[in-house]
C-alpha cells in the first residue's frame, strides 16, 4: 500500500516539476532577452520585460506554496517520494536553471550599475559646462560700479 502512494506522489511530483521546469527555462530566455534590450538600448521594450518579470516573482511563490502544501500532506512520504531518480533529475535540472538565471539576473544588475554611474556623470559633466557657459557669457547687462561710477 505504501509503495502505491509513493508511486502516486512521485508520479504528481514529476508532472508538477516539469511544469516548473518549464516555467523556469521561460524564465531564463525572458531574462536573457532583457539583458539584450539593455545592451541594445531597447529601453521602450524594458518595461514589459520588467512587467512579465513582476509576475514571474508571484508564479514563484505559488509554485513553493504548491510543493509546501504537498509536502505538509504527509512529510515522510514526500520525502521518499522525493528521492526518486525522476523527481532528482528534475529538480537538477531546475537547480542549474535558477543558478543561470542568477548570473544572468547578477550581470543585469551590474550593466545597469555602470549605465546608472555613466549617466549621473554625463550630468554632472552637463551641469559644470553650464556653469562655465555662463562664465564665458560675453556680455553682463548688470550695471557695473567702479570707484563709485556708474
């Protein structure tokens, strides 16, 4: 009987994780596609990607409370269920995609940086070239006073 319900379990394990599986290689391409749009500056597009991105964080967290909820039905046959070859390869696979997923998210993060520094100083350079813009204005139409003159 308990070899049945192991079966059973890791047969619904194997078909949610590939589920997940299959979310998590979107998830990849979608950031990969992101890192293109900022290289690229293909800003206008950038909001969408962030928008999708947004809503992959909420598919995550359904997808832990789902693998939590059939982990809380009965632990001691979750984990034996869990330990299949199957249900492993799986998992590894969706391992190795998350660990991508992260250098990919990791080098986004730092192109940004570097965009964000080079932006903030070409205005700083902007703002000194107006302050010496207006140094080098020609003409003051201030009145001027010398030794009590005008």
């Amino acid at each position: 009987m308990e070899q049945n319900a192991i079966n059973r379990l890791e047969k619904e394990l194997v078909v949610i994780l590939k589920e997940e599986y299959s979310f998590y290689q979107s998830l990849y391409v979608m950031l990969d596609k992101q890192k293109d749009l900022m290289r690229f500056n293909k800003d206008e597009n950038l909001l969408d990607v962030f928008a999708e991105i947004e809503r992959c964080h909420k598919r995550i967290k359904k997808s832990e409370e789902k693998i939590s909820l059939i982990k809380n039905r009965d632990p001691k046959l979750f984990r034996l269920a869990s330990i299949s070859p199957n249900v492993r390869k799986i998992v590894n696979g969706i391992v190795t995609l998350v660990k991508k997923s992260i250098t990919v998210v990791t080098e986004n993060e730092e192109y940004m940086n570097m965009k964000y520094d080079r932006i903030k100083d070409e205005l700083g350079e902007l703002k000194n070239s107006e302050k010496i813009m207006q140094y080098m204005q020609t003409e003051d139409s201030s009145p001027h006073f010398i030794n009590g003159d005008s």
